[in-house]
C-alpha cells in the first residue's frame, strides 16, 4: 500500500520516510533513540476495497483542566470521523484514564448518536492509572482482531506519560513492551506534556510501544484528527 497525505489509517513506514526527508532529529531516551515527528509527517495508506479501521483513543482523563481539553479534543476528532463513516467504516472506541480504573467510555461504534451520548459530560479527575488503560485498550483490540480480522487497528494513545495508578511506570513499560511484541495495532502517542519542567515520559512509552511521537502546538478536534488522518 502506497503512503499518501491524507491516506488511510497510519502507514509507519511512509511516515518514518517523511521524517527523515523533512531532516527530522533524533532523541535518544533509555534504551534507544525517538524520531522527533511532527504532524505533518504522518502519512496514510492508499488503499484498493473496502477495508477499514478501528481507532481506539487511550485519553487521560486525570487532573481537571487540562483533562477536560483533552476529551473536548477526542470529542470533536470522533465526531468528525464518524460523519464520514458512510464512506470510510471506520469504527472508534475511547478508553479514559483516571481514578482507581480506567473505562471503556466508547465501546467501538460507527454511529455519531452513540458517541455523543457516551462521551457528553464524561467524569474528569483523579489518578493516572495508565498502564491499567493501555492493556484495557489491548485486550479491547484483541478482541475485536478476532471478531473482526480484516479491521486495521490504531491505537492514539493522549498523555503526558505519567502514571499514578497501582502499576505505576513500571507497569507502563510492561505493557507497551507488550503490546508492541503482539503488533495488532499500528500506535500514535500525542505527547500532552506541558510545563518548564518536562519528564519526557511520554516520549519513553512511544519509544516502549514502536510509535509515532507528536507533540501538538495546539490540542483540538481538527489537530487530533490530523494525526490519524481524517
């Protein structure tokens, strides 16, 4: 599948080759290095047929302020895509973190009048129980691939890579070590660190999960979408 602007899905290859043409850096973390990608390097595929997504936001939904912009941003990008669905049969599902679990918010749907119920007024606040929302969004993955194997997966993981749930960093590392050996997902963490003093940790866990790391100048629904595409 050829990789294009604007394509379908997540094409990692194109996007790598994009990177490096535009002269992107690399930053090295604990063991290995991250490309420095931007937004516009994302490519899609080209694509022959009726094949279709499942996108699947990991958005964490801790803190207050900043947790309620991220959701209005995943809001709006879930939105938008779903208004094309006709077209395109992508399915999405969100899982937020925050409090003692994370929850599956969005079970995968393609109706825009499911979404916007389910995620109106969505609880914000709390820990960070991030590991505990990666394999929740694994093991949603897994078994929708079973139900469903001809479904491409992406998973756009929105956080600042911090964890304070019961499985804390540790548990981060294991999962996207995880979830990058099964390969059901091709992976997108949007970095929403913010602050003079930055961690880099979500950078570590794109590193962990073999994904496209972006940071975003401005979080909303149309830079949300940008990244996977739509």
């Amino acid at each position: 599948m050829r990789a294009i602007v604007h394509g379908r899905g997540l094409n990692l290859q194109g996007t790598v080759m994009a990177a490096a043409e535009r002269g992107a850096g690399f930053k090295s973390i604990p063991g290995g290095q991250l490309v420095d990608f931007r937004p516009e390097d994302l490519r899609g595929s080209l694509r022959r047929g009726m094949e279709s997504n499942l996108i699947v936001f990991v958005v964490d939904a801790s803190g207050s302020m900043a947790a309620r912009d991220r959701l209005s941003a995943v809001s709006g990008a879930v939105v938008s895509m779903l208004q094309d669905a006709y077209r395109r049969r992508d399915k999405v599902a969100v899982v937020t973190v925050r409090g003692a679990q994370p929850e599956v918010l969005l079970p995968p749907t393609g109706s825009v009048e499911v979404a916007v119920k389910r995620m109106e007024g969505a609880p914000t606040g709390g820990r960070t129980p991030l590991a505990e929302g990666l394999v929740m969004a694994q093991d949603l993955i897994e078994r929708q691939a079973r139900k469903e194997p001809s479904r491409r997966a992406i998973m756009v993981v929105l956080s600042d890579g911090r964890a304070t749930g019961a499985a804390g960093i540790k548990g981060v590392r294991l999962a996207a070590a995880a979830i990058a050996r099964r390969g059901l997902s091709a992976n997108v963490v949007i970095d929403c660190e913010r602050g003079r003093v930055q961690l880099g940790l979500a950078k570590e866990l794109a590193q962990g999960l073999g994904a496209a790391w972006v940071r975003l100048d401005e979080l909303n629904a149309d830079t949300v979408a940008s990244v996977i595409g739509i």
